[in-house]
C-alpha cells in the first residue's frame, strides 16, 4: 500500500511517498481503508520536532511513528475474529493521534480504540477533520473552561479547523459568539453562526473595553496575561498551545474563583471518552448543528505542499489528503 513515511525531523520533505506493507488485523483489531485524512495544525509541529518538549510523546531522536496522520475516515475492510462491535463495509472516523498512521490508504486500530462510525450525512473529506477540530473544540469548551449557556465566549482564530468547529458548538451549548479572523474569513465565520465579528486587521479585542466571558484562543496566538482585561471578572481564558507562561497560569489560578487560566490535553484522553465524544459529535453533525469547513485537498502525493500550506498559519477549516 502507498503510506506516508518519516524518518527523521526535519522540513516538508522529510515526508515521503513509500509502497510498504498493508498491515493485517490482529484478533481484536479492524482494518481500515482509509479514503480522507488531514494535514492538521499540530503536523507541522510534529514533523519537525518544535517545541522540543513534545519530543516526549513524538520520540527525542527521531520520529516515534514511521506512518504519521492523527485522523482519518474510511471503511471497514476485515475485521479480526473477536471483533463484534464493527462488520466489513461499515463507514468509520477516527482520531489516532496517539498512534499515528493515518496518511496511509490502510490501518488497523483495535475495536475498542479511538474510532466510531461516521456521521451519515458527510462525505469521507468532510468527516476526516472532526476527529481533531471537532474533538478539540469540544473538549477544550466544554471540559477546559466548562461553557455555560448565556455566556458571552469569544473565539479567536476562528475560521482554523478547531474555530470553525468552535463557532458552531459555542452556539449549540447557548454561547453568544464573538469571532475574531482575518478581512478574508468574516462571511465565513457569520455563515457559522458568529454574532459578532471582529476582523483582527482593524481592531484589537485586547484593547477595545469589551469583555467576555469565555475567551478561547484557539490558534494559540495571544496569552493569559494580554486577554485579562477582556475577561469578566469570573472568565476564563482557555488555549490551545501550552506554552510554559500559560500552564503556570493554569497553575497558578486553578483554585481562583476570579480570573482563570484552562486547559486540557484532548489527545491523551481515553479512548473510551474518544469514542463517546466522537459519537456525541456524530449526533450533532446529523442533527445539522454542526458542518464542515474544507479548504484545500491534495492527494497523498502532495503532502509536501499540504504541510507548506498549513504552516502558513492561514488554512480555512480543514486541509484534507486522499490516499
């Protein structure tokens, strides 16, 4: 089969197109042929081994996994003899981030690993991002800074893969949305459901005497320190991207009942709390609460350019790879 192959860290082309074996279900596992994945925020990242500290989970030398790809979406092929939950020809998405593998045209991912069956009402493409936009917004929302309905939450990055996500689940738990994106994006994040727009070009939420809520930075690109005062004076400020001056704030007002910092790692969650969020998510999705953003789509071949792209920092919603 045609798998992506990284052997080392390094820039985009470190990533290669390689024929290596199909890999054959344990007695517990299903086989998976892949028809979407996703280039998403975090690859880039992974793939060149920065920031340093999330070497501990992606190898210290040299990539821990050979095949990366944290999502995908496909169809059941075999399944192993102990299997009974999922049959061939079932429809999945999955979110392996922990193990990786999801650029490949196959993978085998144990019955009761990170998997569901897909939301019936979106393609392959649209369904491969919800496993790390999807899941990441719900996770950091509603476990991180613990939403409330009627709360006034302002998303920041608002038209990435885990904002556009965010815009839609921050109405569905009865937020009051404000998004934050560039001139390019507004329509789009008022298409999703925003109620307010603020296009970064042109003003700053930091500096404008508004205050909210529920501030959600979902690209990682203001802090703690600079959103304070555009917080209420119980709101929480939660990130994406835990760099050291963030998690000590974290720490520091995890006990508060003022201001406070929040966060949560969704990738290392279970895989049961995986599958019943993704099952949450599919609920959602076929209630016609939740859509999909694609930007881009490149097949396999591509990766490269895929992973150029989306270290612009600019990718609308989800960048997709067909096997």
């Amino acid at each position: 089969m045609k798998a992506i192959v990284i052997t080392k860290y390094g820039p985009p082309e470190v990533l290669e197109v390689r024929q290596v074996d199909k890999p054959t279900p344990k007695d517990n596992e299903v086989l998976i042929r892949i028809y979407a994945s996703a280039v998403v925020a975090t690859d880039p990242m992974f793939r060149k081994g920065d920031p340093f500290i999330g070497r501990l989970f992606t190898g210290l030398t040299k990539p821990k996994h050979a095949i990366p790809g944290d999502v995908l979406a496909g169809e059941i092929e075999t399944v192993g003899k102990n299997v009974t939950r999922y049959k061939p020809g079932d429809q999945v998405y999955a979110a392996c981030a922990m193990t990786q593998g999801g650029q490949a045209e196959y993978i085998c991912l144990p019955e009761d690993g990170p998997l569901a069956f897909k939301p019936t009402n979106m393609s392959h493409e649209e369904a491969a991002g919800v496993p790390d936009g999807g899941l990441g917004a719900l996770n950091f929302l509603r476990d991180a800074g613990k939403i409330q309905s009627g709360q006034s939450v302002l998303i920041n990055g608002a038209s990435g893969s885990v904002g556009t996500y965010a815009i839609q689940l921050a109405k569905y738990f009865g937020g009051r949305v404000t998004g934050v994106c560039s001139t390019a994006n507004v329509e789009l994040v008022r298409s999703l459901g925003a109620d307010h727009v603020i296009d970064y070009t042109r003003g700053n939420f930091t500096k404008d005497g508004k205050t909210y809520d529920f501030i959600f930075d979902a690209v990682g690109k203001s802090s703690f320190s600079r959103c304070k005062n555009s917080l209420t004076q119980s709101g929480v400020y939660v990130t994406t991207v835990p760099a050291l001056d963030f998690m000590l704030d974290t720490l520091l007002t995890s006990k508060s009942k003022g201001k406070r910092a929040a966060f949560v790692a969704p990738g290392l969650r279970s895989s049961s709390d995986k599958v019943k969020d993704l099952n949450f998510l599919k609920e959602l999705i076929e209630a016609g609460k939740i859509r999909s953003v694609i930007d881009r789509r490149y097949p396999l071949e591509q990766i490269v350019e895929a992973h150029r792209y989306v270290e612009t920092g600019h990718k609308r919603g989800n960048v997709i790879i067909t096997p």
